[in-house]
C-alpha cells in the first residue's frame, strides 16, 4: 500500500513538472515569435468638444467620451464653449449614444467666485455629467462638501507625477487622475500598477505646453493674460529676436533666426499614433486628445485616426503593426507644428522643439461641410476652401468606412447666385454632383451622410 502511494505521488509531481516545463516552452517560444498579446481591458477614446458640433462629430466618428466647458471655469476662456443650457443639451445627446461626457471646472478661482461655483457645481450634478475635471483643492473642497456625489477627476494641471500624491488624492474621493505629460512610460506603468482601484488618464495628442504642466506665467506677466484661468495668449508660439546677456559674457548657445526672428520657446505638437501598443500595456484608461480650441476639420481627422488605430490593435496587434506608419502618415495630412513624443519614451530632444515656425501647416484642406444627401451623388455643401469642376477629393465617413472614398466633382451649383459655377469659394452653399472612383479610377458605390466631410487630396487642391 505505501509503495502504491509512492508511485502515485512520484507520478502527480511528474506530471505538474511536464506542465510547467511545456509552460515555460509556450512562453519562450511566443517571446521569440515576438507574438503580441492584446490588453485585456478597452481603452477610452477622449477627445475634446468645443462647441455642440463639434461634439456631435467627435461622437459620430467614435469617441468614446467627450470634454467640454463653459465660459467660466474653464482653462480655454476664449474658445466658443457651451452655455449653461447647451451643456444639460450635450449630456443628454452624449448619453442618448451611451458615451460619457465631462466638463472641465479647471481654472484656478478667486473667493469672490464661490457663490457663482456652488450653483455651477450643483448644477452639473443635478444634469447628470459623469465628471468634472478640476485642478484647485479649493474646487474639490467645495464639490465634496456641496454635492459629494459628483465624480471628480484630477486635472493635468495638478501635476501628477508619483504614487504618493495619487494616494493623496484618493483619500479626497478622486476618481481619476490625469497624469502629468512628463513622465516617462515606466513611470506611468508603475503609478497604474500600485493603484488599481483608481483609473489613470494620458494625453496622446495634440499642442504642448513649454512650461511644466501648463502652469505658465509668462502670458500673466507679458500681457495680463492669466494661463491659470483660461486666458492665455501663447507666447511661447511668438517671435523673438535674441539680445546680448550682459551679466553671462562669453557663454553662448546655439541660435538661429530668419527675418521673422526665432521661436525659441515653441514646442513642437504630441503624436502617439505609433506607440498604442506601448500605452495600452501601461495600464491606463483613457487616453484623452488636447483640442478643444482647435477646428471641426482636426477633430473629425483626430478622432477618425485614433479610433482607427486602437480598434484595429485590439482585433489584430500584427495588422496595427504593419498600418501605423500610414496611420501617422493620415495625421501629417493636418494642420501640425511637426511632430514629438514627448516625455514618455525618453527625454526630449532638439525634435521636441520647433525653432523654425510659430504657426502649424497643412497638406489635404477641409473642402466641405455636409449639409444634405439629396442623391447617392449629389449633395449640397458649405464650402470651407475653394475647388473646382473636375477636382478628385477624397470623402472621410464616421466609423472608418471607405478610408479611400476617393471622387470627381462633375458640377457645382451656386445657391447664392442660383447658378453652375466653375469654382466654388469660402463660406458658398452650393449643391455638388460628385462621381466616386476608387484608387484605380472604377467607379465605385456611394457611401456618405451627412456627418462625411470633402478634403482635397493633395496639397495642390
């Protein structure tokens, strides 16, 4: 009996050690085959609204959240914004696709302005946003002690950059944190695995701040306008012309100017469209897009790629790797001061910054805003830049269908002057005859609505 039990036992510790061994044979060979495995967890699309359109575009083209303002409290002072009633108009669009929505509360504010924030706060509760995003203690203060129930999360401009101040804040009933943009990824990943029970939020795209977090003081002091409650003038985007340091003789840098000057302070705009694979395996959940001053065109265009890329990740992690560079192709299309990772995959270089231009360029312009489907071909339009009769144009659609809808503008019919024109001009409504070809020239069957945009498609048009 005992030399049976013997056998049985020599023979279970056998049979884990052949599991373990063909374990550890899978692991190796899929490291060596370089097989990427997909995240668990879906990653939040967040793009920027700042206005009822461009709210509506951002969700037909797949964000998954938005983010908004309104003229007060909120770090973009001079966008458009929402007015009180909009913003309870855009909850409810928002949650009628079940996407989420939160409003910024984000400036830093004087005592005066607490009675005008209390009702502000209450009222965002009482319409239901998911979150407000606020960087003042104060703020968050006054949100836990008036409606402790509103979901907040932290600003980037709390400058976030350790586990230390996430357990700090968690203890105030933060729900998520938007982590500082100077952090490298290992960072990142580290903050997000130590803090499970807290959801983390990354900047992917868009302008970035010369100064630390965005807390500037330059725009204060050169013009009165304060960057800490939503006023900035941008002059780190200006032209400078380089005076002698009298107290630091002899001590040069390296300086280039034209007859312009020198843009000694710009910073040249964030790009991750190739590192989705680095930034989904850090754990985060959302990955958020700066904009909300910038145009309809660059939040169609954003929100379209990003979308793209992350949706195709997820099904296939091989296809992503093989696309990524026509992805990042797709976003030199628009408007950009050139492109840099920042700080997360190492310290900047010379290519964070862009000395050579203050302002942002552009290959494929916004042609045509969509106003109507009257046929599979025939649509009436409000003209953003001008085109002609026989122009190709390429048409952008909402879920990445027919990325390259590519067709011929037969007529242009002035609703203005109520006649065919050869050429259309800024701001004309007019009805287009369009013939759809694909990348051979075939004709090809119609597919657009009226949330498609017309974009030239080449820098010629």
């Amino acid at each position: 009996m005992k030399k049976v039990k013997f056998i049985l036992l020599e023979l279970k510790f056998l049979y884990f050690g052949i599991i373990i061994v063909k374990v550890k044979k899978i692991e190796f060979m899929n490291k060596k085959k370089n097989i990427i495995e997909k995240p668990c967890q879906k990653v939040e699309l967040l793009m920027p609204a700042g206005d009822m359109k461009k709210l509506k575009y951002a969700l037909e083209y797949g964000a998954d959240a938005v983010y908004i303002g309104w003229k007060k409290f909120s770090l973009r002072a001079r966008a458009n914004n929402f007015e009180l009633d909009e913003i309870e108009q855009a909850v409810f669009y928002t949650h009628s696709l079940g996407k989420k929505i939160y409003v910024t509360v984000n400036s830093f504010i004087r005592d005066y302005e607490k009675e005008s924030l209390e009702n502000y706060l209450k009222f965002l509760y009482e319409i239901n946003v998911d979150a407000i995003i606020v960087s003042d203690p104060g703020i968050i203060y006054l949100a836990k002690k008036e409606v402790p129930n509103l979901c907040i999360h932290l600003s980037t401009q709390a400058n976030t950059t350790n586990n230390l101040s996430v357990k700090f804040w968690k203890e105030f009933g933060i729900v998520r944190i938007v982590l500082a943009r100077e952090l490298s990824i290992d960072e990142i990943s580290s903050i997000v695995k130590n803090n499970f029970d807290m959801e983390f939020e990354i900047f992917v795209h868009g302008a970035m701040c010369i100064s630390y977090s965005g807390r500037c003081f330059l725009s204060k002091y050169m013009i009165d306008r304060d960057a800490n409650r939503g006023d900035c003038a941008h002059p780190c985007r200006w032209e400078y012309t380089l005076l002698e340091e009298k107290k630091r003789p002899n001590q040069f840098m390296k300086y280039e100017e034209d007859e312009k000057g020198s843009y000694i302070f710009n910073s040249s705009d964030m790009c991750q469209i190739l590192r989705i694979k680095e930034l989904l395996e850090s754990g985060v959940h959302s990955f958020k897009i700066e904009g909300r001053m910038k145009s309809l065109y660059y939040i169609i265009c954003t929100t379209n790629i990003y979308r793209k890329a992350i949706d195709i990740y997820y099904e296939n992690p091989q296809r992503y790797e093989a696309e990524k560079l026509n992805f990042l192709a797709e976003i030199f299309k628009l408007n950009n001061r050139g492109y840099t990772e920042g700080f997360y995959f190492g310290a900047p270089t010379e290519k964070y910054y862009n000395y050579n231009e203050n302002c942002g360029k552009i290959t494929h312009y916004f042609l045509a805003e969509i106003l109507e489907v009257i046929e599979k071909n025939k649509i009436k339009v409000l003209v953003k830049n001008s085109f002609s009769i026989n122009d190709k144009v390429e048409i952008l659609t909402p879920n990445n269908k027919n990325s390259n809808n590519i067709a011929i503008v037969k007529n242009i019919y002035s609703l203005k002057d109520n006649e065919f024109i050869e050429k259309s001009f800024c701001d004309l409504e007019a009805i287009i005859e369009l013939e759809n070809i694909n990348n051979d020239n075939i004709k090809n069957e119609f597919d657009i609505n009226e949330f498609s945009i017309i974009r030239a498609i080449s820098s010629k048009n």
